[in-house]
C-alpha cells in the first residue's frame, strides 16, 4: 500500500459532522482510499453505487430513512456516488442529520452531474480532490532517486496506480482504462448526444497539448459550434479527464485576454488517446509531455497542501509567453518548463516590466522535485 498523500488530512475531519466528499477520475485509488480509511471505525457501512441495489438504498430517501440506514454506524462509505440521482439533496439530508456518524462519498465526476439542481448540500460537505500517484507520493514510498531514474517512463505512461504497479502491463491498462472507463459518466449524463464527437475531441485536444485552444478551430475541425465544443469541455472537465488554464492578464494591451490551455490529469492517458506510447527518444512531444506533467504535479501538490493558488499561463498577441503564473496571498510566482536542460529560458522583459513582483523559476528534470 502507497501512502496517499490526503489521507491523515481527511481523518483529521473526521467528527466534524460534514459529509466529506472525495473526487477524482476512475480507477485513482478512490476505492482503496475507502478500504484504508474505513479501518478507522470499529463499524462500517459500504455502499458502492456502481451496484444498482447500493444506490437503490439512499436513493430519494426521506431523512428518516436515511437515520435508520446510516445512523448506527461509525463510518459509512458511499462508492461512485454520482451514480445516485439527485445525490445532492441525499447529502443535504445527512448533513443536516448531523449524526456521529462519519459519511464519506466518492465521485468521479462533479456532483452536479447527478443532479437536476445545483449542488443543494454547499456548506455540508467538506471536499478534496484526488488524483492518479503523485511523484513526491511515490519519492515517499521508495526514493527521489528511484523515482528520477524512472522519470521517462513516467513520462510516457502516467501515474495510474494500476500503471506505477503493474508497469509491464501499463499498455493494455491504459488502453481499457480509455475505452472503458474514460467516459462512462459523460455518456450517462442527458446532455450528450453525441458520443462520437466526444472521442474525437478528446483526441484534437491530446493533439493539442502544450498549446492554446480555440473553440471556433476545434468546432470547425469537428463540425459544431464553438459553444457545443465549450460545453463538451467542460463535461471532460467534471469528469477529471482534461482541466483548463485560464490566460493571466492585467495591465499590457496586448496581453491575450480570453485564452485557454487544456492539460490531461495524466499523461498516460493522454497518450492512450493519441495511441502513442514510443518512448521519450523517438517523440517529437516531449516538451509537452513534461510541461502537462508538471503542470499536474503542481495542482496535486496544492490540492494536498491545501494551498488555494491561482494557476494561469500568459501569452502576448506577440508571441511571448509564460507556462505558468501562480497567485497566492498577493504575490506572483512564474514558471518556465523545461525538458531540454541546455535550452535556456528567461521572463520575457514586458512580464517583468509590468509585474515586477513577479518571481522566475525554470522547471528542469534536474531541479523539479521542490517544485512538486
């Protein structure tokens, strides 16, 4: 069992009489996490709402019956509970029970997703994000050396529990996590018509990596309007397959204002999607690579930290760049990724004209370990 890097946190909350909620993409360790976190409570209650009979049994449930169902227990864990339609106002319920009991959730999608109206349990839920391994997650568990050695294979095939454990099979764990698992709670959800654009945005998008999207390209290369490609992003996003950077922008004229980067929480499956798993030497994406790599660390880092940083990216109409601004208690961090060590990299001179605040970090594979 690796550590993972939330779980003292999550316990720590325990007895606060909030539902704690955890999401994260599929086949993260969610469940694992439950199976851990569980040992806590000398009587527990496991509902996995993949299994139709599970959900059936919270599902539009008056609050006493949820009293009757929940209220003897020390730790009560609801799997995959986005599969419960109007989860929403079932937490509401056992929140506003406020029972000793210990109700812990899962999701791999937002909440709202299973929901008619908008997320109606806010202010009953203590959240947290969770993700594939970390590096410092995996430099814990064995070194920071062990952890370097294998940073091109990380590279190429993720961070996926299954992946890191099983890396000869890491192939085919990718591939049947793409095509069975990637999708399965957008293809649910009533909004999505069709299936097919949804695959093939997902691969323009892996094409994409690294760059600055733009929804009228992408629609006229998938032939839809730009607020059907926006919209189908956003549902990638609630699922935990792609998130956006939005542009930073202040004081310069020329500054882009409306622009957006889309990343992978894993390379490994970004790289499933595009069928490419050659190895680092024979890649002409390899700066992308490590940039959506850290970029990620950067959040689960944050996520578990509990830093409520602000991430961007910064481009002029000019062409001059920034891979990543960081906002955090009024002050700007920036950063630069580099793979290619000898390349050399600097704050371009209006950035610094006009934040001059602003701190530089070049992200190289031979200083990136206090950066994650």
């Amino acid at each position: 069992m690796i550590n993972r890097a939330i779980e003292d946190a999550l316990k720590s909350d325990f007895g606060r009489k909030k539902v704690i909620v955890i999401l994260g993409p599929r086949q993260v360790g969610k469940t694992t996490l439950l199976e851990e976190v569980r040992k806590s409570g000398k009587k527990c209650l496991m509902l996995n709402c993949d299994d139709m009979d599970d959900a059936m049994r919270i599902e539009e449930k008056s609050s006493t019956e949820l009293k009757a169902l929940i209220g003897n227990y020390d730790i009560v864990c609801i799997d995959e509970a986005q599969r419960v339609r109007n989860i929403g106002m079932t937490l509401k319920k056992i929140g506003d029970l406020k029972l000793n009991t210990q109700v812990i959730v899962t999701s791999s999608s937002s909440l709202d997703i299973a929901n008619d109206i908008n997320e109606p349990a806010t202010g009953r839920l203590l959240e947290y994000q969770f993700f594939p391994f970390s590096m410092s997650e995996l430099a814990a568990d064995t070194s920071t050396r062990e952890q370097q050695r294998l940073l091109g294979e990380r590279l190429v095939y993720g961070l996926y529990p299954e992946v890191v454990t099983f890396p000869s099979d890491a192939k085919r764990t990718l591939t049947t996590l793409v095509n069975n698992y990637l999708y399965k709670d957008i293809l649910s959800y009533k909004g999505i018509k069709k299936p097919e654009l949804l695959q093939k945005l997902v691969r323009a998008l892996a094409l994409q990596l690294g760059s600055e999207v733009s929804y009228n390209e992408l629609g006229n290369l998938l032939g839809v309007d730009k607020e059907t490609v926006e919209n189908y992003i956003g549902l990638l996003e609630k699922c935990f397959i792609v998130f956006r950077l939005e542009s930073f922008t202040r004081n310069l004229r020329n500054e882009i204002k409306k622009g957006k980067k889309v990343y992978f929480y894993d390379n490994g499956i970004r790289n499933a999607v595009i069928s490419n798993f050659a190895p680092l030497e024979m890649r002409n994406d390899v700066g992308a690579l490590w940039e959506n790599m850290m970029v990620c660390e950067r959040i689960k880092r944050n996520a578990y930290q509990r830093s409520y940083a602000q991430l961007y990216f910064w481009r002029t109409h000019d062409q001059k760049e920034v891979d990543l601004v960081e906002l955090e208690d009024g002050g700007i961090r920036t950063y630069e990724f580099k793979w290619n060590m000898r390349k050399k990299a600097s704050l371009p001179n209006a950035f610094a004209t006009a934040y001059p605040e602003a701190t530089f970090t070049v992200i190289t594979p031979d200083n990136f370990w206090d950066f994650v």
